[in-house]
C-alpha cells in the first residue's frame, strides 16, 4: 500500500489526542475585536474536540498524526 501524504493546511489546523480524538481551536478570534465583548473573546479561546461527523475526514487528512506521539513521548 502507498504511503499517504499529510494535508499541510490540516496539520497546522488539527492535533490528535492521546485516546485518538481531534482537536481543533475556535474560529472568530483573529481580527476585529474591538467590537467582541471580553465574554464573548473567552468563551472563543482555547480548543475543543472536532465534531463525530468531521472526525472521519479530519482523520484521513493526518494520517500520520499519531505516530509522532508515540515517537516524542
């Protein structure tokens, strides 16, 4: 079987959890904040975990992910 290459945008955007979840920061938080009240900004700052239905894809785009895991741990 072929290897697989890593989507670059993905890999910058996702991380994958020790238990094989992913992660994912929220959107939002980059410009214009002027305007955002101090609830809003951190309600919108760290990380959560990608949706059951996206996982799939996400997963397929960093194939890889995982392995540098166990190597760096």
């Amino acid at each position: 079987m072929p290897k697989l290459k890593t989507h670059r945008g993905a890999a910058k955007r996702f991380k994958k959890t020790a238990t094989g979840k992913v992660k994912r920061s929220k959107a939002f938080l980059r410009h214009i904040l002027t305007s955002k009240d101090k609830k809003r900004k951190s309600h919108l700052s760290g990380t959560v975990l990608v949706s059951e239905a996206d996982t799939p894809k996400v997963k397929r785009m960093i194939p890889y992910e995982d392995q540098w895991l166990v190597i760096i741990g």
